[in-house]
C-alpha cells in the first residue's frame, strides 16, 4: 500500500487504544474521514521513499511488522476502494493457457475478490509475462547462471548477449546478489527441462567474480528485456516497480557498479571502469551502458517480501502509476 501511494497516519497512544477497542460504527466513522483526506488527523509517519536503495534503512524491515497495540484496519470498511486500486489497474488472468486482460471490481470485498480469482489453473499477474522459452544449447548449458571470463565470450550462444555488472558493499546485512529476469521476454530452457527465471549476479566468500579484485559479474543471456527483480536480504522482491533494460542481439552492456553499502546503492554507469577490465581483448570498443527505464511490474505471487526500487534519473514506463508516481507529499 506504501507503494501505491498511501500514508502511515500515527495518533496519539490514548486516542488509537479508544478507536481499537470500541464501537465498530465508530471505527469506520474515523476511517472514512481519514482515507484519501488531504490532511488526515494525526501525523503522517511514512510515505514512499525509495528505501530500498539506501543501505541506512534496514532493507529487511520495509514490511511491516505486527503489534499488539490493537488494529485500526481498512477491512472495517467492508470494500476495496480505488483508493487502494486505482481505476487504471488491471491483471492478466490466465485459464489454461487462454489469458484474458480483466479489470478490477472496486465495488467487491476482499473475500469476493478472493473467491472469484480460486478458479483452477488461475495465475494471476501484472503484466503478462510471455510463456515462450529459449532452449539453451548443450555446450552452454553448464554455464547458465554462472560468471565468464572474457575468454568465455567467444563461445557463447549464437545472437546471444552479455551482461556486465560490478557489485561491491556486499555482506550478510546489505545483501549478496542482485537477480536480474526476463521481462515480456523468453524464459531460458534447458536440455533438462530447468526453466531458469532469473539471472543471479552474487558476490561473497565462494561466489568471487572476475578482475582483481573479483568484484566483476558477467552473464550471457538471450536478446530481450531485463528487469531487476530482487536483492537477496530477505529476499526482498521487486515486483511492485522495478527497472528495467534492453539488450539487443550480441550486445554487450553493462549494466553499471553497485555498491550495497551506499546510501544510493547506485548504479554507477561510468564506462571507464568496464573498459579497463576489458582492456587489451576486442570486446572493449562494443560495450555500452545500460539504458534503463523504471517501472516495469511482475508476478507478486510467492513473494514473501515485496517492495518497489527507482533509480533516479531514469524515465518511467508509461503505465506506470506506483512508487515516486503515486507518493503523496509530507506536509
């Protein structure tokens, strides 16, 4: 809901215990006043704020946690709202493989919603992704997901491309990886049946990348659109707003330094760095920086943890509506 443009509205302790425990009319009195009010009484905690990308917030604690200091829910109002859902927001429903773009009933009930989307065979997501896969060859097949050296890039699959990401700052507390997936593109498919859904760029003690100092991550991957999918604190999934990129057939794009200590985790897409590591091999002159957009969405199902990541600067997809797009200012 932080993500979709909604505000954390503390009361005073005596005044919310008051609201908690009586009258149910009341309750939904006070909330119907207080949701979608310019000023809503109390003092408004927390608004969207791009946490995710400063290393100071605990990326493991932007889920809300319970408390026992009783419960003030929106439930109480007994409809989801467009406040909640915005008019513009549809899903992808699909039936056995037919899929069909449906609108949200903003006129029905939590447990209505429910109800209506347990139907056999349902997936529901946003946007569509596609169910084509890409077969990887056999001689590759040992190296998905896995870092190359640059003597590796003269092998890789025919029309494929690489990506190239520094990441430094890693630890237990700021993460290990950045996971990289497809976006209204292909799945890869292996000999095996493996459908690999994202690409992971990890860091740590046995996971020690290229350079001197084995902070470079290089992956092959077919042509396509690639979002940032997650970071693995918690994990934390990105499937409520994320960026996103192109790489085009045999392209070499680097996709810029992280640092996940930073309070703007980055990324840093100065090309010297890149072109330094690739210095002296005939890939240096065709590496180019990533060009990403914000506001790509995925499948929110399995996530447990699930937020939203900019990156400043970059535009946004055009039918995006979460995030920076949605916050409300603190006044």
């Amino acid at each position: 809901m932080i993500v979709r443009g909604w505000r954390v509205v503390g009361l005073q302790t005596e005044e919310g215990k008051a609201l908690s425990v009586g009258p149910q009319d009341k309750l939904r009195s006070f909330l119907l006043g207080q949701v979608g009010a310019e000023k809503p009484q109390g003092q408004i905690v927390r608004i969207w704020g791009n946490e995710a990308l400063n290393a100071t917030h605990k990326r493991s604690e932007l889920v809300p946690r319970s408390t026992n200091n009783g419960q003030l829910s929106l439930l109480y109002l007994g409809k989801i709202t467009d406040l909640l859902y915005p008019p513009t927001n549809s899903v992808m429903v699909n039936y056995g493989g037919k899929s069909t773009l449906e609108t949200l009933d903003h006129t029905a009930s939590m447990a209505e919603r429910l109800k209506s989307a347990q139907r056999s065979d349902a997936v529901l997501a946003r946007p569509l992704q596609t169910t084509e896969n890409i077969e990887v060859p056999e001689t590759f097949e040992k190296k998905i997901g896995r870092n190359l050296a640059v003597a590796d890039f003269a092998n890789i699959p025919d029309g494929w491309g690489l990506i190239v990401i520094r990441i430094d700052g890693w630890s237990l507390k700021n993460g290990l990886s950045l996971g990289f997936g497809p976006f209204r593109g292909p799945k890869l498919r292996s000999k095996k049946g493996v459908i690999v859904n994202e690409i992971d760029f990890r860091r740590g003690p046995l996971s020690k990348g290229v350079g001197k100092d084995g902070s470079w991550l290089i992956r092959a991957v077919p042509p396509g659109e690639y979002r940032l999918s997650q970071m693995d604190v918690i994990p934390l999934n990105f499937c409520l707003g994320s960026p996103v990129f192109k790489l085009e057939k045999g392209q070499i794009l680097y996709a810029g330094t992280f640092d996940l200590s930073a309070t703007a985790m980055g990324p840093d897409l100065s090309m010297e760095p890149v072109q330094t590591l690739l210095v002296g091999s005939p890939f240096a002159d065709r590496v180019q920086p990533a060009s990403y957009v914000n506001g790509s969405t995925a499948n929110c199902l399995g996530g447990v943890s699930i937020y939203a990541i900019e990156f400043p600067g970059a535009p946004f997809l055009e039918d995006y509506e979460w995030g920076s797009k949605a916050k409300k200012s603190l006044k």
